[in-house]
C-alpha cells in the first residue's frame, strides 16, 4: 500500500476543524467496493488483498501527516 500524498503534510493544528474527516458508519462509504471486487477478480491477474482498516494511533498519524516535518 502506497500513498500518493499526506493530506496533512502542511496542515496547523487550526486546519482539523475544516478537515472533511470520512464517516465509516455512513451507509454509502463502501458503495461500489463489491462491484469492483467482482470485476477485479474476474477479470483480471491482480491479486486481492483486505485489510481490516484498524490501525495503530501511529500509523494513522503517519499516514495522514508523513514521516517528514
């Protein structure tokens, strides 16, 4: 698993307030995941792996601000 960017690479702790935070109870976070599944392991060599989504406080932060400051 890769990032592109850290979306808070650069943010103050003045910026969280205007974070769009996801909402993982909201009924259409995962719409589409399993159509695309499908389409993935049908028709494709990719291999598929889950994860979970539970990170350690660390990670998260990682990911979020990168290990750069």
């Amino acid at each position: 698993m890769e990032l592109r960017k850290n979306p808070l690479a650069t943010a103050h702790i003045e910026d969280l307030d205007d974070y769009p935070w996801p909402d993982p109870l909201d009924p259409g976070y995962t719409d589409g995941h399993a159509e695309e599944v499908e389409t993935i392991y049908e028709r494709t060599d990719y291999a598929l792996m889950a994860d979970s989504g539970l990170k350690s406080i660390w990670e998260t932060g990682y990911f979020l601000r990168g290990y750069r400051r």
